[in-house]
C-alpha cells in the first residue's frame, strides 16, 4: 500500500498513451471516437503527472526531516565527543574482575 500512488500514476500515465496512440489512429480515419480517445489521454495523463509529482514532494519532504534529524544527532554526539565523555577510563563496571 505504500506504493500505490506511484503505480497508480504510472499506470495512468501509460494509458494516457495508449488513448494518445488510439487517438492517432481514429483521426487518420476520421472516426468520431478520436476525440473520447483523445480527451481520455490527456484526463489520465494529467491524473498520472499529479499522482507522481505530489508522490515525489512527499518523499522529497520525508527525506530532508530525516536528514535534518542526522544533522541534530550529529551535533548532539559531536558535543560529547568534544566533553570526552565516553573514555575507558570513566566508564565504571560493576562486573569487573576483583582478581
């Protein structure tokens, strides 16, 4: 389900061509089911386009707050990192060898 706009829009948007295609056809014969073919093609390629632009922005969106959230964790280890906090010698066990 995750998917389905995308495939949702590309489905539509090779329809769209085919209905081009049939629509091609049908004017050589001056055949009135040019023009539905033709109005089909362009409703669907327009449905597929939109599909799949606001599929791209939502995704484009998602991955710049996961970036930024790297950026803020990077900033955050990076700030212990400089306070040397994480040395062996100020790490305390309790299950260490009184040997």
């Amino acid at each position: 389900m995750k998917k389905f706009k995308s495939i949702l829009g590309i489905s539509l948007l090779v329809q769209s061509v085919t209905f081009f295609i049939l629509c091609a056809v049908n004017l050589e014969k001056r055949k009135s089911l040019a023009k539905a073919c033709g109005i089909f093609a362009v409703i669907g390629g327009v449905a597929g386009a939109t599909l799949l632009i606001t599929e791209y922005k939502k995704r484009k969106n998602a991955q710049e707050e996961i970036d930024l959230s790297d950026e803020y964790f990077d900033e955050l280890f990076d700030e212990y990192d400089d306070q040397e906090l994480l040395e062996e010698e100020d790490i305390d066990c309790a299950f260490a060898a009184d040997a």
